[in-house]
C-alpha cells in the first residue's frame, strides 16, 4: 500500500516556509491506518519491548494500537502538567527553542525495554526528550519507531546509537 498518498502536504503551516505533512487522511482510511499499524507491529516486534511510550498528541494515535495489537503496556508521554500523579520530567531543544515532556514516575520500571513510537521524525527534539525521559525514570530505550521521516532535517543525529526506523520517508 502507498502510504504516501494518505499524507497531506499543507504549505505555509504552522508558518511561513513550512510544509506541514498531515496525517488525518490516513487516520480517516480504515485500510490505510490497519496497514500502518499492522506494518508497524510487523517492523518493532523483534524490539523485545515491555512497553511503548508515545508523546502526545499524535504519538498516541500509533503507540496505543500498536502496544494492543503487541500485548504490551502502554505509557502516555505528556507536556508537564497534564498527568494527575507524581511525575519524572525532561527538558529538550526543538528547532526554535525548548520544551518539557513528563511521565508518571512509576510508569517504566528500571531495566524495562520500552520502544519509543511517533508519527513524525523531523528535528529529532521529541524523539530526544522521550529518550533522556525513559532513561531518566531507568528505562532502556529498545528502538524508535515513525510512520514517516523528514529525512531532509536529518532527526536520526540526535537520537545516538538508537536504532530509528520508519515506515516511509520523505
């Protein structure tokens, strides 16, 4: 299946200059997103993961099917603030400026696997925090998954020796 042609390429969004690659055509295909997930489960099951942790919004969308159709726990990664319980939290850069993601302290135990799933690797910034997060809290990240990567913005430099893998790339 072309993946490609469930992505919407919104010019001039969120600003000037920007191509915005958006998501909801594919969300809105049944077959499409059954494919995706399925792909996905496909790609990450050697991962050995206890768990996926995904950063909202969007990163819910992928990480929670996928850790259902895994069999395995999901952990909601959030911007401070928005979990009701105590909360482990890193600050990391994004293209202009920095920004916060947290995580209930008792969500990943030490030593687990936790693969990392995202729609969108662009800068590399929230793949970053979501990395220093779970290893924060003593996780060990087992991969990091994306339906698409900016390829163009070169985000896998940031994410060290993790192994990042992609459904599509742009």
């Amino acid at each position: 299946m072309n993946l490609r042609k469930y992505i919407r390429d919104v010019p001039n969004f969120p600003k000037e200059g920007i191509v915005y690659f958006d998501i909801t055509p594919l969300l809105a295909a049944p077959a499409a997103f059954q494919y995706t997930i399925d792909m996905m489960a496909e790609r990450f099951s050697d991962r050995k993961a206890d768990k996926i942790a995904a950063a909202e919004a969007r990163g819910f969308i992928f990480g929670a099917p996928l850790a259902y159709k895994l069999g395995i726990g999901f952990v909601p990664i959030r911007k401070p603030g928005k979990l009701p319980y105590e909360t482990v939290s890193v600050s990391y850069d994004l293209e202009y400026g920095t920004d916060n993601l947290s995580m209930h302290i008792d969500a990943v135990d030490k030593g687990e696997n936790v693969l990392l799933i995202d729609d969108v690797l662009a800068t590399g910034g929230t793949a970053e925090g979501m990395v220093k997060l779970v290893e924060k809290a003593g996780g060990i990240v087992s991969g990091i998954g994306f339906l698409v990567e900016l390829g163009f913005l070169d985000g896998k430099n940031k994410l060290g020796n993790i192994t990042a893998e992609h459904l599509l790339k742009l």
